[in-house]
C-alpha cells in the first residue's frame, strides 16, 4: 500500500518540480512549488516523521508559499504574465466555494478524525519515539511548556512592536 | 495549582497588566494615553508588592525551569523599581514630544516581564528567551522617536549588535548543551564537575560571557553603549541603563556562582582584566564627553567596570555587594537621567552641558537634585553610591584583590573630575542664549523624589539592605 503511494507522490513530485522549471509564468511556478512541497509532506507521513510532514505543510506549503506568491504579485505586475484579467470569474466561484469549504468543515469535524484510533499505515512515534506528534507535543507542552509560553510571548512583544514602528502617527 | 503558581506571581501580574493594556488600548479615547501608564504603573507596583510578600520562600515550577528564590526576589524588586520609575517618567515626556502610544507602556511592561523572568530563569533556555523578549522590547522602545534620526541610528545600532550577540549567546548554549546533555542549570553544574578540562564546555561558557558581557556592556564589548544611550528617548535609556544591565547581572551572577562554581580561579581571573578594562575606558572618555547623555553612557560602563569588581571578589560580601551596587545605582541613574529629561531648552532636550550653565541660579531645586545624583554617582558620602563602593571595593580587599580595589578607586577619582564638572557648570556659571527651564511634571518629580528617597535611604542607612542582599546571594554560594 504504501509502495503505491510513494510512487504516485513520487511521479507527482517529478512532474511539479518540472512544472516549476518549465513554466514561464511565475505564479504557475510557485504554485507548482505548493504541489512539490505538500508531496514531500507526504513522503515525510510515509517514513512516519509526523511532526515534520506538518511543519511541511504548514511553514513551507503554507506560510513560506504566501510569501513567495505575494513577493511575485507585488514586484512582477503586468497583465501579459498572468493571463486575462481573472477576478471576474473568481467573484462568482467566491460564495459556491465558500460554502462547499464550511460544508467539508462541518464534515471533518464530525466525523471520527478526531476520536478515532490513529490511522493503523501511521503509527505515532514510529522512528523510536522521535518523531512521531505524541513525542513532540509532550515535549512542547510539557517538558518545555515554559519556553513555549515564554515565546509566545516574545512572539506578542514583536508584534506589538512592528505595529509601533510601522503606525503613522495620526494627525 | 494556586500553590504552583506563587512563584509566577511577579511574573504573571506583570504579564496580566501587559495583556491588559493590549486591550485598553484598543478603546476610547483615542488621543491620549496617559491612562495606560497609569495601569502599567499600578502593575508593575503590583508586582512590586508582591515579590516583596515572597521573601524567604523558595520554589520551583515548570519542571524547575523557574525558580523562586530570594536572589530571584532581590533583583525583581530592583527590576519594579527601574521599572516604575522610568513609567513614572514616561508619562509627561511621551506627551511633550507627541510620542504618547499604548505600544510605548506595552513594550516597556514586556521588557520588564523579560528582566524578571532572566532573574527567575534555571534553564539557558529560559534564559535566552528572557533575555530575546528584553531585547526586542528595548530595540523597538529605543527607535520609538521615528522622526530623529538619532533614535532611528540608536535602534537599528541596538538591533544589529544585539542579535550579534544573540549569536554568541546561543552558540555558547549550545556547546554547553553538547558537553553536558543538558541545559538546566543545576544538572549542567553537576555534570560539569567532572568536566573541568572539557574544551567544548569551556568554549560554550566562554561564549555565553560574551553574550552576558554585551547585555551589562562590559569592555570589549560596550560599542554599542553610547550611540544608543544618546539616541534612544531619554526614559528607554534610563529603563535600558538600570533594568537590562540588572537582569543581564541576575543571570551572570547565577550562571557563574551556582553553576560553573568549579570554574571559578579561572573566571575571577577573567573577568578581572575584563573590570579593569571596562572601569578605566569608561571613565577616561567620560572626560571627554560635552553631551550629557553621552557621558552617563560612558559612566555606566565605567561602573559595571565597579559591579565586576564585587563578582570577581566573589562570597556573600562580593556578590551581595553587587545588588546592593545594582539597587543603588538604580535609583541613582534613573534620577540622573530623570533630571535630563524634565529639562528642555526651547522645544529641545537639553542634553549639552553649557544648556546647564547657571541652572542653580534660575532652578535651584533641580539643580540641587541633579548634583546628589551625580554625587551619589562620584560615591561620595552620605549618599548611596558612596555605600556601594565601600561594599564592593572592601569585598575586594578583604578577598585579597588589592591592586583591583586600588584600581578602583584611583578610577572613582578619575570619575570625580567629570561628574563635577556638571555640578561647576550648574552653579558657577553664567547661563547664555535661551534660557532652560524644567517641564512642569507631577509624575516625573514624584520619580525624582522616589530616586532620591532610595538614594538617601540605600546611603545613611546601608547595613540592613546589605543584610538583605547578602541573605539573598546566600542560595547561589551553597
């Protein structure tokens, strides 16, 4: 089973790697690079380090990628790249989709994601214990809880203090 | 679970009232903020009171990364203090300037929540996330006036050299977590007895003094001292000053006592030439200082040149003598600084010493306030500093550092010239060009006032706060 799915994640991965490398348009590159980087999420789930497939997922997939693509918007304007002008289209798919994703939401969280037994293709701690989000979250918020709160709020005093910096002063 | 939770109670009333703020701060009004100080104010006294109530009682929490101890509590009441008072002076300066911002009374209350829980910390870990949260806070507070471009230089100069020693710091934490498997305090000492030649242990603990020695700003690494003292708001160079340099001692001092006690002939030696080093730099281009600002930073170095005098005599009588110096220099530069700030020329700051040619004439209760300060500065008596030095500088003797005491005090005199010079200036001279005058401020004369009671009462009345500060160096020396 899981040879299957390394195969089909690793054809994925190839063929987005030459996707981001062959297109011209930078926003098909980066978002290309999403596809790449959510299978490498996805080998990590298959050699059972959890953590790290969703620090994937969310850091890079998600935080690092938002970057990317705003980077590209804001220094590569112009039209000609990024194809007709696409708001019109997405403001009527706005609310179907909306809605299709508060429906998958109320969905997911019924059902047993959440209480079930763990999926038996993934047991938690699988390489001795290191790796696995039990492991971690232990660590996180047990063992470490206080450096954890400590930089949350470190996290708080550094925004707060763009917002000083960065305010206009009114008036 | 409230039993858990005495230890955190400086800490979380001072992080409540930060939160709260955040809150505040969001609703009306929109012009003014002086409330807010109020409510950092009352917070931070808060705190105050309560580190007193836990005097004597020890604990731990989070697994041991924090500790309650009266060394933790010493140096959180020297935090408060430093800490309401420069609110207390805060309040009018920010408005006379046009800088008035919740941001400004949220961060100074973080950088406090930073110092406290470096005083409190018994893990590097904790330690170094302490230590990050005071430093961002400063940074920011330091570059809070954006239309000078003497604040912006100060912050931006802060930041760089700061993270630099970040650096430092967390590369040293992490050779010692390599050597030890461990980045408590207490488990690094034990393991560290047996270690004593270990040359990735000595190399950590030698980077982790260079990061201390950036944040107290001892020599070789006090460059960054006087370009941010003089461009940072005069209140966030008193908080910088006085609150950072006692947070970044309370961890030095635990760092060296408790848990590289085995190292100690060979740091003492160190940190010997590093006194010697920061007290004769500092004093000597003091000398050549006009800008007032500028010459309390090089002052400053010069006495954490005094402090490292007590560290290096080490036992109760050295290390105790440290608060005490910490306490009193507290209140001193606070007030200083304090009486820089209500006095403006024109529109401006005055900062350069001709701005204080014949104050005494036209102010004399300002003048008087500002030549105690620098007194106590110089040490002479009846004020605290002069307590401070006879503290430190007889640990000195009596530890059989001779040549470091004569140092000292051949430096104290060097001093003397430079500090009085501002008092001549203030009373034989004649005022020229447009004529300063002090801000009227309720709150920043209260600040004087307070500074000057603890200046009094640290100076004719030492030996019970001496017992205090010895009683509380007693848990890092058994």
């Amino acid at each position: 089973m899981s040879g299957v799915v390394f195969f089909l994640v690793a054809i994925l991965a190839v063929a987005s790697a030459l996707g981001l490398v062959l297109r011209r348009n930078p926003i098909h590159g980066a978002l290309f690079l999403v596809v790449n980087l959510g299978c490498v999420a996805v080998m990590y789930l298959l050699l059972g380090a959890e953590f790290l497939a969703l620090a994937q997922v969310i850091i890079y997939a998600g935080a690092i990628m938002v970057l990317f693509v705003f980077a590209i918007m804001v220094l590569i304007p112009g039209k000609e790249e990024t194809g007709p002008d696409p708001l019109r289209l997405q403001r009527l798919l706005a609310l179907p989709l909306g809605a299709l994703l508060l429906v998958e939401i109320a969905l997911i969280l019924q059902s047993s994601v959440f209480t079930a037994a763990p999926h038996p293709g993934v047991q938690p701690g699988y390489a001795a214990g290191a790796g696995g989000i039990q492991s971690v979250g232990r660590l996180l918020l047990r063992d470490y809880l206080l450096p954890f709160e400590v930089t949350s709020v470190l996290l708080l005093a550094a925004l707060v203090g763009v917002l000083a910096l960065a305010k206009r002063k009114a008036g | 679970m409230s039993a858990a939770l005495v230890p955190l109670a400086p800490l979380l009333l001072v992080a409540a009232t930060a939160g709260l703020l955040i809150v505040l701060d969001l609703l009306p009004p929109r012009e003014g903020k002086g409330h807010l100080g109020v409510v950092a104010l009352a917070g931070v006294v808060a705190a105050l009171a309560g580190a007193l109530t836990l005097w004597g009682r020890e604990g731990r929490a989070f697994g041991g990364m924090l500790l309650l101890d009266n060394f933790a509590v010493f140096l959180d009441v020297v935090i408060c203090y430093a800490a309401a008072l420069v609110l207390l002076l805060s309040m009018d300066y920010l408005r006379r300037n046009g800088m008035e911002s919740g941001e400004y009374y949220i961060l100074v209350l973080l950088a406090t929540l930073g110092m406290m829980l470096m005083a409190q910390a018994a893990d590097l870990i904790v330690i170094f996330l302490a230590l990050e949260l005071m430093s961002l806070s400063l940074y920011v507070l330091a570059g809070l006036f954006r239309g000078r471009l003497t604040s912006a230089e100060s912050s931006m100069k802060y930041f760089l050299l700061g993270a630099f020693a970040t650096g430092f710091f967390v590369y040293g934490i992490a050779l010692i977590y390599g050597a030890t498997g461990t980045t408590a305090l207490d488990r690094i000492a034990a393991a560290s007895g047996g270690l004593q030649r270990d040359p990735l242990l000595l190399i950590g603990f030698g980077l982790l003094l260079v990061g201390f020695g950036f944040k107290i700003s001892s020599v070789p690494f006090h460059m960054w001292v006087p370009d941010v003292y003089e461009g940072a708001p005069t209140s966030v160079t008193a908080l910088i000053a006085t609150g950072s340099k006692a947070a970044g001692f309370a961890a030095l001092l635990r760092v060296l006592f408790s848990t590289f006690k085995v190292a100690q002939p060979d740091w003492a030696l160190l940190l010997w030439v590093v006194a010697v080093l920061t007290m004769t730099l500092g004093n000597v281009i003091a000398i050549a200082q006009s800008n007032l600002k500028r010459m309390l930073a090089y002052s400053s170095i010069a006495h954490v040149g005094y402090m490292l005098v007590g560290v290096v005599a080490g036992g109760a009588l050295g290390a105790g003598g440290v608060l005490f110096y910490l306490l009193m220099y507290t209140f001193t530069t606070v007030g200083a600084f304090g009486a820089i700030l209500l006095l403006e020329r024109g529109r401006q700051e005055a900062v350069e010493l001709d701005d204080y040619a014949g104050l005494a004439a036209r102010h004399p209760l300002l003048a008087l306030t500002l030549a105690l300060f620098l007194l106590s500065l110089v040490g002479m008596p009846p004020t605290a500093g002069f307590a401070g030095k006879f503290y430190v500088f007889g640990a000195a003797i009596r530890s059989g550092y001779i040549w470091l005491a004569v140092i000292a005090v051949l430096n104290s005199a060097v001093a003397a010239y430079y500090y009085l010079r501002v008092v001549v200036y203030m009373y034989m001279r004649e005022a020229e060009g447009v004529p300063t005058r002090p801000a009227p401020s309720f709150a920043g004369r209260l600040a004087l006032g307070v500074a000057l009671w603890g200046v009094f009462q640290l100076g004719l009345m030492p030996a019970p706060v001496l017992d205090l500060a010895q009683a509380a160096v007693a848990p890092l020396l058994r």
